[in-house]
C-alpha cells in the first residue's frame, strides 16, 4: 500500500525503497513512537500544547475544535 501511494505521487522509487530499508529511518520512527507513548498519545491525529516556560504540556488527542486548543493554551499560560 505504501509503494503505490509513492508511485501515485511520482516519488523516486528506488529512494523510497532504500528509506523503507534503512536502519536509521527505522529508529527514527521507533523513537518517534516513543516519545510520543511517553507524552501520553496513543493514535492519530494527536497535538501536544506545551508552555516552553514552565515545560508543563497537554497531550489532546484526535482532531479537537478549536475551543479545545485555545483552552489548553490559556491552561498553561503563565499566571
């Protein structure tokens, strides 16, 4: 399913194979996950609201409105 999404899109194929292959696209993603498992997201679409501040953060899950985003940010605004 991927390599016909890459011909569909007319990506250098053999490019794409060898990122499929390659070892540090592969710990790229297996970090990513990681990371992301330790923030507390658990799927997709996922947003984290972090004050860089305070480093307090606010995993929201799925596709949220646009209340919810303001709501977290004024959240962790400083007081």
């Amino acid at each position: 399913p991927l390599r016909s999404l890459a011909e569909h899109d007319h990506l250098d194929l053999e490019k794409f194979d060898a990122c499929l292959r390659s070892v540090t696209a592969s710990e790229r993603v297996a970090a990513d996950l990681r990371d992301g498992q330790n923030a507390g997201i658990n799927g997709t679409p996922a947003t984290i609201i972090r004050n860089n501040k305070t480093g307090r953060s606010i995993p929201l899950i799925g596709a949220v409105p646009p209340e919810d985003l303001k709501a977290a940010v004024r959240s962790l605004q400083d007081k």
